[in-house]
C-alpha cells in the first residue's frame, strides 16, 4: 500500500448496507494481499460480539500486517473504538465511507434479500443506527457505483 512505508495500515470501511462496501474489501484485499475481515459477520456467523470482535483485532494488529475492516463501524463511537486500539498497535487508520443514493442500496437490497418488505427493514435498522463521520475523522469518501479502479485510485492518492 502506499504511503508511510514503516507504518502498518487499518483500513476501516463502512456505509449503508448495499453500498458497496463488501465488494470494494474484497478486491482492495486481494489487490494489496492484506487480510480483510467484515465484524457484522463474525458476530452474525459465529456469535462473537464486540469483546470478542476487539480481542481478535486485537491479536491481529500483532502482526503488523497492513488489515481491512469492515462492519462494527457504523458510529463514532464504534469507530473510535477500533482506530484507538489500532493506533496503540503502531498502525494508522484510515477510514473509508462508501455513499450510494438511497435508490441503488434499495435496489441492490431488493435484488439480494428477493423480499420488499425485509429490503426496506434492513434498511431502515441500519439507517437508524448508522452516524454520518465527523470532520475530524477525515474519512475517504468514495461513490459505491464507480468501477474498483476508480475506487482504487482515490484512495491510494488520499493515503499517499
């Protein structure tokens, strides 16, 4: 990855659900060889919640390895959270926030979920919970429709 070469990476990324945030961690995973892991389904597949989810990032930041997140981010507070244990670790957050206009994530959830009424529930939870980011968390903001190289190319010139 670009950028301070001595310094270990945390990619945080969030946005509404059907935003693209998943599709863009698995190609920017695969691109840079950095392990990716999405916390909403480390807790919806194998019951781990935030203690746990925390000590697991945690054992991992060891490593030193440059790491994508995904989920687990969707408040300040949630995203403080996991940059301060990153940071103590040595490594430099940075945070990506995924926007997509309201009608494609309606869309795309339609499309995945085959039900309207459990799109628009999903939607709804999520929206309910999630916090647009403060000013001084000077997140990367990328469009969840531009192609991953369009993607890419913001980010590796906001992180350079």
């Amino acid at each position: 990855m670009e950028g301070n070469k001595s310094q270990s990476r945390a990619i945080l990324v969030f946005g509404a659900p059907a935003s693209g945030k998943t599709t863009f961690c698995e190609k920017f995973s695969r691109q840079f060889r950095a392990p990716y892991y999405n916390l909403d389904d480390l807790e919806s597949e194998h019951g781990f919640k935030r203690n746990k989810q925390l000590v697991i990032l945690d054992l991992l930041a060891q490593t030193g390895q440059n790491i994508i997140i995904e989920g687990g981010l969707d408040t300040f507070a949630e995203r403080e959270e996991i940059s301060k244990l990153f940071r103590s670790r040595g490594y430099t957050p940075s945070l990506i926030w995924i926007q997509t206009d309201v009608n494609t994530i309606k869309s795309r959830l339609k499309s995945r979920l085959k039900s309207v009424s459990t799109a628009k529930e999903v939607y709804d939870s999520k929206m309910e919970v999630l916090e647009a980011p403060a000013e001084e968390e000077e997140p990367i903001v990328l469009s969840g429709k531009h192609t991953f190289e369009t993607q890419l190319k913001a980010v590796l010139s906001q992180l350079a």
